[in-house]
C-alpha cells in the first residue's frame, strides 16, 4: 500500500480530535450536572472510573503491538501484519470476554455498598450501559485502530473520534432539552460510539489484505507483560498524588490539585497526541535498519516536541493561576491561589512531555524489558518523596516529589538510548534540554512584562492568552532558526 507522507494531516486531525474533546469535557459535565444534580453526575464518574480499570490490561500491549506492526507495514509484508493482527485481535477479544465478566460483576456488587437515593435496577443497568463503549472497544476497535496508527493513517482514528465526539454532544444536548433521562443519553451515545469500527472497518478493507485464516504470530506479543509493567506503573504514578493527598492531607487540597491538573494535563495530552501522529513516520524508517535516516528523522521530532512543549508550557506558568482564579470564582472553601504549586506541576508534566521522545525510542527497539525498571523507580520516587513532603508542604510537597520521579526517569532513558539505541549523544539531548528551560523562563519573563491582569476576566485572559502565545512562537521560531536551522531542514523534508 503506498501512501504519501501524511504528517501534517495526522497532526491537524489530532490537534481537532483533542481540542473538540477537551471542549466536550467542559461542556458534558456542566450539561450533566445542571439536568439531573450532583449524584447522577458522581455516579456516572464513579462508574466510568470502575469500568476503565480494565484498561490496565490493554494499554502497553497496545504499544507492544504497533511496534511490532513497523517493520512488515515497511516492507509491505501482508503475510506477517496479517498473523500480528490475527494474534492481536485474538488477545483484544479475551480481554472483550473478559470484561463482560467484570461489567457484569461490577453493575451486581456496585449498587450494594454505594450509598445513593437511586434503586439497585436504576445503577446496575446504568453501569451495563456504560461498559458498552468499552466492550465495542475490545471486540470491534481496538486492533484496527493500532493497525491505522502503526501504518501513519492516524488521521482515520482522530476524525472517526472528532465525528463521535460532535455526535455525542449534539445527542446529549437534545436528549436533555426533549426527553433528559441519563439511560438513554447514554444508551444513545454507545450507539453512536459504534461509528468508529464501522469506519475502521472500511479503511482496513481498503488498504489492506488481512488474511485472517493465518495462523497469529507468537512473538507480536512476547512483550506484553513487560508493557502491561509500565502502563501499571504509570497508572499508579498519575494517581499517587491524589490518593496521597487523600488519605494525608485535606480533600479541599484534593480540589485544588484536580483543578489545576485539569488544565495542565490537558495540555500535554495535546502534545503527546502530536507526538503519537508523528513518531509512526519514525517507526517506519527505524525498521528499514537504516540508522543515519532514523538519526535525522529523530533529530527532527525531537525539534518538534522540545519546540512545542516549551512554547505551550511557557504559556501556562503565565495563565494558568489567573485562570484558576476566573475557573473558581465565587468558591471559597479552599485556597485555590497556589502559584508556585502550579509552577512546580507544570515543570512535572512538561518534564514527562521532553520525555515522549526518548520514550518512544526505546518503546520502536522493544527495549520494553530493559527499560521497565525505569517506570518502576519512578513510581516508588514519587511515592516516597511525596509522602515526606506532603506533611509540611501539601499540594506543593507532592509537586515536588511528581517532578523529581519524572526527571530520573528521563534522564535514565536518554543514558539508555545513548549506550543502547542509535549512539545518540547525551550531550546534544542535555543541550536541548538546557535550551528549552531557556526558552520557557523567557517566554515567562518577556511575557509577565508585557501583559497586565488588572482586573482578572474572561476577556482579559483571552487577550494576554494571544499575546503570550505570539510571544512564545516569535522566541521559539528565533531559537529553531538560529539553533536547530540543520534539523529544520530535515523536518520540512518530511512532511
């Protein structure tokens, strides 16, 4: 199957498919909680909660997969992606049976020791409504979509979830104006959810010649436990700070830090969904063999994630307390003006966005073994230094122990790559790295100077939200040119 380059087109359907779900984010919630009150919105949360659990078992075989998917789709192997996709749909399908069980288990047990004014019938058939989507997932989506991405036509699975995501909220959006009932919102919004196989569907059918009558490959997934290792560990890792906030500080500093992860982590999801369109086209020239080829196309996405997290970034330490401020207006019950701690958090997730391309280096070579003790330091880093500082220091103490758990892991990985994986010099990733913390303290500074928040509103944030956005791009655009002019050349060639 030849097809041309399609970065730029990966990275646009990604920026709208992430844009519109974080608009829906907002928007779904309010709709929710405004229509039928807090305990239906609480449950719902609850139940989703419970039900993505499951994905814990799928997500670092998902990764596992579509590195093993790189070199056929290179080399046009029909045969081999055929018996990868045969013993990828095979393990998605378990993991769909075994769901079932679970869901089914979850909407009997779940209804009998949540404390709600609602019947049993009333949540458990709520709960089978919403393990819907996740079983259509399993059994339907799942492998097609990682074919779709490994293959760098990640721009099907973006606009099928942009079209779902416009889709949902126009049906949320009548079902509460004509007839608000939260079974059928959402009965009606798994049914539209079912849009997304069908077009995957037809793409596979397309492009590709699957032959399903092979027989499935044993070694796609030799890697599976390994991956599932680092998925538990980053799961445990994106949770350590609320569940340690919890349980030895205040749920009023649990809102405060939820608040400000709100914003911040969307952010880097938008990164590291540009990371994700792009780095198939890497994975394609890594599994050619030809090292000098995947040395500059690295150079190049590299740029490119240094250059946007920075840019981004840069302008969340200026906006994001004010936006707090206007988010949380009329709220008092918490002190949710913590500008250092927003600093401290903001360094921690832009830290695990520099990350994304080392990470994903070592994710194209299978070093999924090598590299797990990395995640698993990590996690006890952050569990450990959190706890210790949590007690004087709060939000902050967990910051604290979040960013110094990502800086180890970060550096072990480009030390790894150096000495393992294409003799990347470390000097060159540490020079990087110093530049790019150059670039976000100027956009800071530049930025603070030029802007005034002289009477905080939304209008005001919007305005030195574009200002501090043009700031950010003419700094990183100088710094790429003066800098990087070698690795831009490369880039342009690309897409």
């Amino acid at each position: 199957m030849e097809k041309r380059n399609t970065a730029i087109l990966n990275v646009s359907a990604g920026v709208i498919q992430q844009g519109l779900s974080i608009v829906a984010g907002f928007i779904l919630p309010r709709l929710i909680l405004s229509s039928f009150g807090s305990e239906i919105n609480g449950l719902i949360s609850s139940l989703q909660q419970f039900l993505n659990y499951i994905g814990l078992f799928d997500g670092g075989v998902s990764i596992v997969i579509m590195t093993a998917l790189y070199k056929p789709l290179s080399e046009n192997d029909s045969e081999r992606i055929s018996a990868i996709i045969v013993a990828a749909d095979s393990f998605f399908k378990k993991i769909g049976r075994a769901y079932v069980v679970y869901a089914g288990m979850l909407s009997m047990i779940y209804p009998i020791f949540v404390h709600t004014k609602f019947s049993w019938a009333y949540v458990a058939s709520l709960s089978v409504i919403l393990g819907i989507t996740l079983f259509i997932q399993y059994m339907f989506s799942i492998t097609y979509r990682t074919l779709l991405i490994a293959d760098k036509m990640g721009y099907v699975v973006y606009f099928s979830q942009s079209v779902f995501c416009v889709i949902n909220l126009l049906i949320s959006v009548a079902v509460i104006k004509i007839y608000p009932e939260v079974h059928l919102l959402k009965l009606l919004s798994a049914a539209a959810f079912a849009i997304q196989p069908l077009l995957y569907s037809h793409f596979v059918k397309k492009y590709y010649s699957i032959d399903k009558s092979v027989a499935a490959d044993p070694t796609a997934l030799k890697q599976r436990w390994d991956g599932f290792g680092q998925n538990f560990a980053l799961f445990i890792h994106n949770n350590t700070d609320v569940v340690i906030l919890t349980f030895l500080s205040s749920l009023q500093l649990v809102s405060v830090y939820t608040v400000y992860v709100m914003v911040i982590n969307s952010i880097k999801t938008v990164i590291t969904t540009i990371s994700q369109a792009i780095f198939p086209t890497v994975g394609h020239i890594y599994a050619s063999g030809d090292d000098d080829r995947t040395n500059e196309a690295f150079d190049a996405y590299e740029l490119i994630m240094f250059s946007i997290t920075s840019l981004l970034y840069g302008c969340v330490i200026v906006l994001l307390v004010p936006f707090v401020q206007i988010y949380t207006t009329g709220i008092d019950d918490a002190d949710y003006y913590q500008p250092l701690f927003g600093v401290i958090l903001s360094f921690a997730y832009a830290l695990e966005c520099y990350q994304e391309p080392n990470l994903q280096l070592s994710y194209i070579a299978n070093k999924f073994k090598e590299t797990a003790k990395y995640s698993y330091v990590e996690v006890i880093i952050n569990i450990v230094i959190s706890i210790i500082l949590v007690w004087k220091w709060g939000v902050i103490g967990v910051a604290i122990g979040t960013t110094a758990s990502v800086l180890y892991r970060i550096v072990c990985l480009a030390i790894y790559n150096k000495n393992n994986i294409l003799n990347r010099s470390f000097r060159k990733w540490l020079f990087g790295m110093l530049n790019s913390a150059i670039m976000v303290f100027l956009i800071y500074c530049i930025s603070t100077h030029i802007i005034s928040w002289d009477g905080i509103c939304v209008a005001l944030w919007i305005k030195n939200a574009f200002i501090s956005f043009v700031v950010a791009s003419i700094i990183i655009l100088a710094d790429i040119i003066l800098l990087y002019r070698d690795r831009l050349k490369i880039l342009l060639s690309m897409f």
